[in-house]
C-alpha cells in the first residue's frame, strides 16, 4: 500500500501520517515513509510519502501511489503523476469549479482514478466554527468513508482515540464524521 | 520481541544513543538533524538515564564540549546539520588526530537536493578529509543499530566516528523497536597527559602516521567484519549489471528492483563509505562486466577507487553531480546502463492542465501573523535604499517582501554588514546598511562578528529579530531563553540587549515587532547614531513565533475593494499567505484560509487605506 500526501506546509499533514502509520502497526504490519521538516515546511508545497508493507525505501514512485490525498487543490493536481493507474484521488478543493478543467478530467478519467472532492473549508465552517486544523481528520474520514484501500472506520478511530491530544479528541471525533458523511451523506 | 513504534529516523537514532550509555550528548540545531537531541532528553527522561543533555551556541561549542567529555573518559555524541560541520571544522580536523578515551560519536545530517540547507555539501568527504571513518544508513532503523557499532569502534580505535544520515533517513519514519534500556556508559577521570591532549607540531608528527595505521587497520575490519553493514545482493545467474550502492540511493534502488521483478542486477551495499571496504568494492566491480556506483551526493566511494574507470558514476556523466538521487532519477541511471529505455507513463493530459491552470510549487513563506514580516516591513520602508543582509534562518525568507539583499552563512548578517561598509568606505562613501538575523542566531555567531564591527567601528544597524526560538528548525530554546532540553534541567538566560551592550555597542533598543510605524523610527534613530559614531547600532524587534501560539488579540481584517487599486504593494512588500492578489479583478483580496486575524496589515500595510481593521460587527 502506497501513499502520497500532499499540502502546503502547516496544514497537519504529519499528524495523517501518523495515524495511517498506527493502523498499519495496529495490524503487524511494517511502514516506512517521509516527511518534510524545516525551511521546507515553511508555508510551502509539503509532501509526504507512506508505504505499509515489505519496502526499504520510504519514497513513493511516481506512477506507483494507491491513494493521493491532497489537502490542497493545486498541490494535489501537480502532484496526481504519483497516482497509479485505478488509484484513488482524496482532494480538499476551495474552488467547486477546481476540477473541471478539460485536460484534468480527461487525465482522471484516461487513468481510470477514482476521484473524490470535498469543500473541506466550507464543511470546517458550517460545522467546526471554521478552525481549519481539523482539515487532517476530515481527510481521513473522507478515506475511510471510501473504504480506500481497506481503511476501515473502526481502526481509523481508534488511531484517533489514541493518537489525539486529550483536549481535541472530541472534535477530532466530529471532524472525522463529518469526513465519513461527505462520503456516504 | 519489544515494542513497536513508528519512529522518525532521528528519534531512532537518539534512543539508540541513549541505549549505547551515552553520557554528554550536545547539538545546534539544523534541518534535518533538529529533532535528535531533543529526543534524546525525551528518551534519557524516560529511561532515567544521567545523560547530559545540551544545546550549544553553536556547533563548534557543541562539539568541543563533547569531544572534551570524551577526553575525560565519558560517551559523548554530537548532532548537527552539514553545514554545521563547517563551522566545528575545526576542533573536527584536530580532534580526528586524538587517541580519544570515551566513544565519541559526530552525527552530520545531509541534505541532498537540498530541502532546508544553503549547500548540498557531503559529510562524507569530510570525513575523508579528517580521516574518520564514517557510516552510512540506508534507512531509519539502519541508522539506530550503527550507533551501537560506532561507539564499539570508536573506543576501539579511541578516534572520532561519523553517522551521516540523509533527510530521508533522518526525516523518514519507520517501524521500529522501542528502547527499554540502557548501557552504562564508561568512568570517567581525567588523566593529566599533555602530550596526549595538546597536539603541538612535535606530537602531531608522531600522531598523524599512527593515525594513518589506525584508518588502515579500520579499512581492514570494514573489509571483514562490517557484513551487517557492507553486503551483496546477488543476481540470479549472471547478473547484466553491478551497482555499488550507499545510503538511501541503495534502499531505492532494492525497492525498485522488486517492483520490476528483477533478478539480474547485483547489488553491494557500502554502509561504510570511508575508509572504504576497498577488497570487496574492487573484487565487485571486477567481478561484473557493467558497473554502476549510485551514493549522495559527492564522489567519495568512487574517489576512493584505484582504477574508477571500471565503473560508471560521476566521473563520466552518468551520474547527475547534484541534486537527490530520487526513485525516477536512479530508474532512469539503471535502465539506461541495461540499455533499456523506461516506460514513462504518459501524462500529457495532466501537464497541458497544469500548464493551463498555472500551477507552480508553492514558496516556502513567512507564517500568516509572523512578527518577522511586520520587522521586515518597518525596515524596509524606514531607509528604502538600505542595503539589506540578512541571514540563515526563517528570516532568508524577507526576500519574499524584497527586504532581503543577502543570506551568507548563519552570523553573516553582521559581517556582511561590515564587507559592504569598509567597501564602501574605501570609495568614501557612507551608505545605509540595514541588517536582521534572528535571536538564536544572534547567539551561534552573530557575537564575534558584532565584536568586531565595534572594534573596527563599522556603522550600520543591526535587527535582531527576536521570536522567542530558534523557529525554522521546530522550536528549540537558546541562551537568550535559558530553556534546556532535559526535564527540570535549567539554565541562565542570557538577555540579547545584555550581550550586545557586553560588546560593547552603544545604541541598544528594543520595540515590538508588531508596532510597525514605532518599528521604522528605531530603524532610522539607530541609522543615524551608527553613522554620526561610526558604530553598529542594534536594534531588537520582539513579538513570539506564531508557533508558540500565544494568545494575542484577534483583529480581523477585510479588503475594501473600492478603496483597492491593484497596485500589489502588499503583495510585493507585505508578502502575507492571508492576502492574495485576483488576478481577474486585479485586486487583492483576503485569503481567509491562512488569514490569522493579527491585523498587522491594517497598520498601514496599505498606501491607499484599503486593508481595515473590520469594526465590531461587521463580517468578513
């Protein structure tokens, strides 16, 4: 299993890195993966790469990725070359019209992935009084609301219960319904 | 079998220091060696290990105090960032020459491509060039266990060995065994020997053949009991290519291999780059009829081959001379040696749509509320002809708002400041120079050059912008906070106001960072007292790093579209990620993604009063 994670720096990638890295220990199962520190993270185009299984190296491909999640729209478009042909494009868009770009939709479509926008921004405002740090476990309900690549809900929250700070557990918990409900409303 | 954790590669180092018995563990921070002497105090904490933990003012101090507490007996490590070698060079270059007493591990963290450094220089080579040996992880987990060994062949031999982890070993995450304890580190007494701790010319003379017969000796081991760490991965029959492989370039490379299925490729892990195993790379080598050596970033195996002919690397082209060695970078390497060509998959749709939508890599930038942005647009507008050096830290990123002309080397922002006054005062000519470099920069080498400027009477001013932390690496405390890394461990903090009084400056204020107009009047009174006394004139700009996340008065803003022209004077000087320019409207407008509500920009930001402070009420 191939992740690719993408987002401009302070977003709360790392934190989507490290329940998906629980889940996979939680099973047995070995992971290797890369993070951006430093200058680089620095309100610039972040990356991380997260691989569960027999892998040595903690860099995803190109081409290889199963599922891309992007916290961005552009940083996620610039970044679909990882995705493998049939994978799944998890994408948090401010703009509705995002994805409607001719080019675009004949890329997803001639790759076969399987996309899935959300208005993750205006979900954090209806519903979290607009604090936008929740946007990481929206994502990971959105995943786990498309099952993608055998990412269950029950495993997914009890990472959560485990890995949250005490005092965000409950909206933690919120904001990962809500993800799981942009899938099945 | 223990515990298991998903680890960072630098949190598996540091438990794998503490577990060796290490004693004095020192460090400056720097990507992407930041987090291990952090995670050292966390994990002696836990363990309740007696290491001592500390952050020097530079690497320079950090190593010296390690390499001291080697002299008296004790396990000692260093961490710091390549380039921070550079500025310990010189206690690494003598204490190479030592017969050390307790281990002494350096770790110098590279950072091919480069991601957060200002060179993509190999420590490697240092190595070679100090004649140390060095190790070369190809992984996090890798990375951990070569420390034990390191001590082990550190006290054997009592000389200096290096762990030279890359970003993505330090930076990369791994499955892990947690460490549940740790060795006691060895006893420590100072034994007077003069001969043994000074290196005079007459010592050195004897010091440096013995030290070339301990390097050859090492060489010799690493040939023969360094299979961990030096080993082949055969092809299946007569393998079509040889690829000498170190440090993460080999993990790629195996990883690559088993998603092609193929067993035709041999491959010779060199975990120990210098002294180079030099029998089993050269009997490899011979052995195969193409062969390849793939390490980051410098030439240092090659260089070290009798007859490099034999081999493809750097020295013909095939291998690129910079930048990382990523996955599709060494596809392309190997299967092009195979006389294959690879199948790129085809993403002409998906550039034609990013070409039309304009997308580019995002900048790193300044965050939405950092108090370096307001310093640096009081400065800036305060003596818009100023020549600007700044320095290394989150403050290089000024460039974005154009009030940054420099970035040398950390400290460099004062003796820049000196350069281009004794240039300018060899034509003489009085030209106002305004510098900024950050508070825990100040500190690592911003003092001796401040000294100087006094002494020789350079006249500029000096912006310590002062945050409360060393941000850009993650948040580590310095001497002008006192903080330690160890729980309950503190230390004297040392006022940035008070050293440079100490050194003798005359002119020493300080404002808050956020009171931009107070901000530009300190900028032009200090100006002016460094050239009527020919002096440096420091000036402190305070306010905490937005990562600190102190509570501070919200003020939301909004941009009066009438008011807007479109002229981008914020966006050009003001650089914030809360204020995007439409280019339809040609008007900027509020990005309420990143805004965090400071209000700095409705502090006169704007020339035609179009960002307000919005009144009680109103919404965005």
């Amino acid at each position: 299993m191939k992740y690719v994670i993408v987002g401009i720096g302070g977003q709360g990638i790392l934190f989507t890195s490290k329940v998906l890295g629980k889940i996979a220990i939680d099973k047995g199962l070995p992971v290797i993966g890369n993070e951006v520190h430093g200058m680089a993270q620095r309100g610039g185009s972040v990356i991380s790469h997260f691989k569960v299984g027999d892998y040595r190296s903690p860099l995803v491909s190109e081409g290889h990725a199963d599922v891309l999640m992007a916290f961005d729209q552009n940083e996620g478009i610039r970044s679909l070359a990882f995705l493998r042909e049939g994978g799944t494009f998890l994408v948090n868009i401010n703009e509705p019209c995002a994805l409607e770009n001719a080019h675009l939709k004949k890329h997803l479509s001639d790759k076969k992935i399987q996309t899935c926008p959300f208005l993750g921004y205006e979900i954090l405002d209806r519903h979290m009084g607009g604090n936008y740090l929740f946007l990481n476990v929206l994502i990971l309900g959105a995943a786990s609301g498309m099952k993608a690549e055998g990412l269950e809900e029950e495993q997914v929250a009890a990472a959560l219960k485990e890995l949250s700070p005490p005092k965000h557990l409950k909206a933690n918990l919120k904001a990962f319904e809500l993800g799981m409900k942009v899938i099945n409303p | 079998m223990g515990k298991k954790a998903l680890l960072l590669g630098n949190e598996a180092i540091a438990q794998a220091v503490v577990a060796a018995g290490c004693q004095v563990a020192t460090a400056y921070p720097g990507t992407p060696s930041s987090e291990v002497l952090p995670a050292i105090a966390a994990c002696a904490d836990r363990l309740g290990a007696p290491t001592v933990v500390e952050w020097g003012a530079n690497e320079k101090v950090a190593f010296e105090a390690a390499i001291a507490a080697s002299f008296a007996g004790a396990r000692a490590c260093a961490v710091m960032k390549q380039v921070g070698l550079n500025v310990a060079a010189d206690p690494f270059m003598s204490g190479a020459l030592f017969q050390l007493k307790g281990g002494m591990l350096l770790i110098s963290a590279d950072d091919p491509g480069p991601h957060s450094s200002q060179t993509e220089q190999d420590s490697r080579f240092f190595a070679m060039f100090a004649k140390v040996p060095c190790l070369d992880p190809s992984d996090p987990a890798e990375a951990a266990a070569m420390v034990k060994d390191a001590y082990t062949l550190s006290e054997k031999h009592g000389v200096i060995v290096m762990l030279r982890p890359t970003t993505r070993v330090s930076h990369s995450r791994q499955t892990v065994e947690v460490v549940e304890g740790f060795e006691l580190g060895t006893p420590v007494k100072f034994e007077k020997d003069a001969e043994r701790w000074s290196p005079l010319p007459a010592t050195v003379r004897r010091a440096h053949p013995h030290h070339n017969t301990r390097i050859t000796r090492i060489q010799k081991e690493f040939e023969v009991d360094w299979g961990r760490y030096n080993r082949e991965r055969p092809a299946k029959g007569k393998a079509a290519l040889g690829v000498v492989a170190g440090g993460v370039a080999f993990s790629i490379l195996c990883d690559l291999l088993d998603e092609w299925g193929r067993d035709d490729v041999a491959v010779l892990k060199v975990g120990t780059p210098y002294p180079l195993p030099s029998a089993l790379v050269e009997d490899f080598i011979a052995r195969h009829e193409k062969a390849l050596i793939l390490e980051e970033i410098y030439p240092v195996i090659e260089m070290q081959l009798l007859n490099r002919a034999k081999a493809d690397g750097r020295w013909n082209g095939v291998v690129p001379s910079a930048g990382e060695l990523l996955p599709e970078v060494i596809e392309r390497i190997v299967l092009s040696r195979l006389g294959e060509t690879p199948s790129e998959p085809d993403v002409s749709e998906l550039s034609a749509a990013v070409e039309e939508l304009k997308l580019t890599p995002r900048k790193p930038q300044l965050c939405a509320g950092c108090p370096h942005r307001a310093s640096f647009f009081a400065i800036r507008r305060a003596i818009p002809k100023a020549i600007n050096p700044s320095d290394i830290g989150c403050y290089s990123l000024g460039v974005n708002q154009k009030a940054v002309d420099t970035a040398l080397c950390m400290g460099g922002a004062v003796t820049v400041s000196s350069g281009f006054y004794m240039a300018h005062k060899a034509t003489g000519q009085t030209h106002p120079i305004v510098a900024a470099l950050g508070d825990s920069t100040f500190f690592h080498m911003g003092l001796p050059g401040l000294l100087s400027a006094v002494y020789n009477k350079h006249a500029f001013v000096l912006c310590v912008l002062d945050n409360s932390l060393t941000a850009m690496t993650g948040g580590q405390p310095h001497p002008g906070l006192g903080g330690k890394p160890r729980k309950n461990d503190k230390g004297t903090a040392v006022p940035i106001e008070a050293a440079a009084r100490g050194c003798g400056v005359s002119f020493v204020e300080a404002v808050d960072a956020y009171s931009m107009g107070a901000g530009a009047e300190a900028v032009k009174r200090a100006w002016e007292h460094a050239k009527t006394h020919s002096t440096p004139a420091v000036l402190v700009f305070r306010h905490p790093c937005m990562l600190l996340r102190v509570p501070q008065e919200k003020i939301p803003v909004t941009v009066l579209e009438d008011k807007c022209i479109g002229c981008r004077y914020c966006i050009d000087y003001f650089a914030c990620p809360g204020l995007v320019f439409d280019e339809e409207k040609r008007k900027t407008s509020l990005d309420i993604r990143f805004c965090v509500s400071c209000g700095i920009c409705a502090a006169g930001v704007c020339p035609h009063g179009a960002i307000a402070a919005q009144k009680e009420g109103e919404s965005a």
